[in-house]
C-alpha cells in the first residue's frame, strides 16, 4: 500500500513537472507588452503577469474544485480585500468571537487565499485547506479551471466603478515598485486599450455579469458602490447566497451589523496586521500590507484625474458594455 501511495505521488509529481514545462514554452510564444511595472503577456485574450499565466495554464488541469469551494472573484483593485473579509466573517460567525476574531490579527489578504498567486507557498497549499474552503481569484470567468465551472461551487464577484478602479489600480503599480513608477495618462491610453493587468477591464465584468444572469444561484454578482451604500443589506444577501443565510436570533442581536463594523475600512486599516510588514516580495515588486488599504472611497477618482479623462473612460465603458445590461 505504501509502495503504490509512493507511486501515486511520483507520477503526480512528474504530471506537474511536465505541465509546468509545457506551460513556460507556451508562455514564450505569447505576445508580450511592456508598460506596467512588469511586462505583460496575452493569454486567450486577456493581460497577465507572466508567472501568473504560468500558474493559470498549470490550474487548468490541475486544480480539483469542491462542490462546498466558495471563490471570491474581482478585477484587481475593485474590493477584494473588503469582500475577502465580509464572506470570511459570514461564512465563520460561528467559530470565533467578534472581540477575539481572526481578522484583528491577520490580514484579509492571508486568511482567503489566492487559487493562482501563492503568498509564499506553493500552488498546491489550497489542496491541504479542510472543506468549505474560502478562496480567491482574479482571473476571467473563461480563465478559470473546468473544475470550478463544472462542480457547481459558488462564485461571488465585486465590479467597480470603472474610474475609481482605473485611479485605484494605478496608485496600486506605483507603491507597488521599488524602480518603476507610471504617470497616469499612459496608465490610462493603455487601460483604455484594454491593455492592464487582467484586462480588458469590460472584459473581465462581462463574462461574469453573463454568467450571473445565466446561472444566478452559482454565480452573485455585485457592486462595490450598491455595497458601501447599503453593506448590512448585502452582507446578508452575500449569507443567503451562500446557502447559511442569518437565524432571526443572529438578527435580532445585530450579527450582521457587528460583521459590517468589524470588516469596515476604518477598522481593519487601522489595524496592526493590516500595516506592518509584507504580503509578499517577487523581485522588484514589493506588496506591503498597508498598500492594500488606500482609501476606499466612491469618487475619489476626481482628486486624481480631470474630468476630461473620466469622460473617456465613461465613452470606453459605453461602448463596451453597450447591449449588456450592465451599467455603472
């Protein structure tokens, strides 16, 4: 039994070995644009840092969802790290105390793992994670391993309004490098091309926005703005989605609204976990805790650009959202 468990582990391990060989040939055939702190490469359509597009090729075949997997998925910079705490808090109210919670000491970023950028760990750590695991991704709904999209676990995902995520993304590249700094029109001529990470941006909200519509109980979608405005609504709407919506006793004694204040951008970027050191080093890239915590705020984009460039941006958002039914 041991021998064949050995075996079973050696040919896994030669199965990843060859994905990954076939996955860096591949990746050397891909188009390749300079512009970002790091060069991205085009993979079926969509910008990705290449040892993320590595990491995405691997999950294809790799990656076994589970039926009870809840994934929380955004483009970059869009409410990740709020939401990524919100669904923590809701989908583990009963195991810890509001006073004693994991999220005073750990940063959300930590505590709801990426599926295809490892923290310092290798690609195969979300495997190890007990069920219903809580995980995280940015790729496009056309990106994502079968896996997920055939064994009807749950997908939560975050959209924002385009200009504040536009200005967000940017402050986010140039805190982000050491030796790489972006002025903001180029940053946006090429978020306008849809050339940024994970984008096209309208891209990236479409497939999901579609497939909210086609299968709305595997697939919620929502918006940061509708969120911030009414966030004990849509904490419980988030609760429901997740099949363990709130008893009428957690109501009554305010479990939503204690969740809403604990998972607040005041309180967590207040916190120590949430400011000092790092998520993690790749070189030249630094991703400090505190860069994930920069204000929040809905409209804030009109204290970085003119109102000439967010008029550019709403014509772009337009166009590509025409038909849709998905407006911001």
């Amino acid at each position: 039994m041991e021998q064949a468990k050995d075996e079973r582990a050696i040919h896994s391990s030669s199965e990843a070995i060859s994905s990954q060989i076939h996955s860096t040939e591949l990746l050397s055939k891909l188009p390749t644009r300079e512009g970002w702190t790091q060069p991205l490469v085009l993979y079926k359509n969509f910008w990705l840092r290449p040892p993320f597009s590595i990491n995405i090729m691997h999950l294809q075949n790799s990656f076994k969802a589970r039926q009870d997997d809840i994934i929380i998925a955004s483009n970059p910079k869009c409410g990740t790290t709020w939401l990524k705490a919100l669904a923590f808090a809701v989908t583990n109210r009963s195991r810890y105390e509001f006073g004693n919670h994991p999220l005073l000491f750990r940063h959300p970023q930590q505590v709801v793992p990426f599926i295809e950028i490892p923290h310092d760990v290798e690609l195969t750590y979300v495997d190890t994670l007990p069920s219903p695991r809580l995980l995280a991704t940015h790729m496009p709904f056309s990106l994502l391993p079968d896996s997920i999209t055939s064994c009807g676990c749950r997908i939560v995902y975050i959209c924002r309004e385009p200009k504040d995520a536009f200005v967000s993304r940017w402050h986010f590249e140039n805190k982000i490098s050491r030796e790489y700094s972006i002025n903001v029109e180029d940053a946006l001529a090429m978020f306008l091309e849809g050339f940024s990470p994970y984008g096209p941006f309208w891209e990236h909200c479409l497939e999901y926005w579609r497939e909210s519509i086609a299968n709305p109980d595997k697939v919620l979608f929502l918006k940061y703005e509708d969120m911030t405005s009414e966030p004990v609504k849509y904490v419980k709407r988030i609760a429901t989605f997740l099949g363990a919506p709130f008893s009428i006793k957690e109501e009554e004694d305010g479990v939503p609204e204690k969740i809403v204040r604990l998972c607040s951008f005041e309180k967590l970027s207040g916190l120590h976990a949430s400011q000092a050191g790092d998520i993690a080093r790749r070189g030249n890239l630094v991703l400090e805790k505190s860069v994930f915590f920069r204000k929040g705020t809905v409209g804030d984009w009109v204290n970085h650009i003119s109102q000439e460039m967010g008029r550019k941006i709403d014509r772009v958002m337009e166009e590509k959202l025409k038909g849709s039914g998905l407006v911001f």
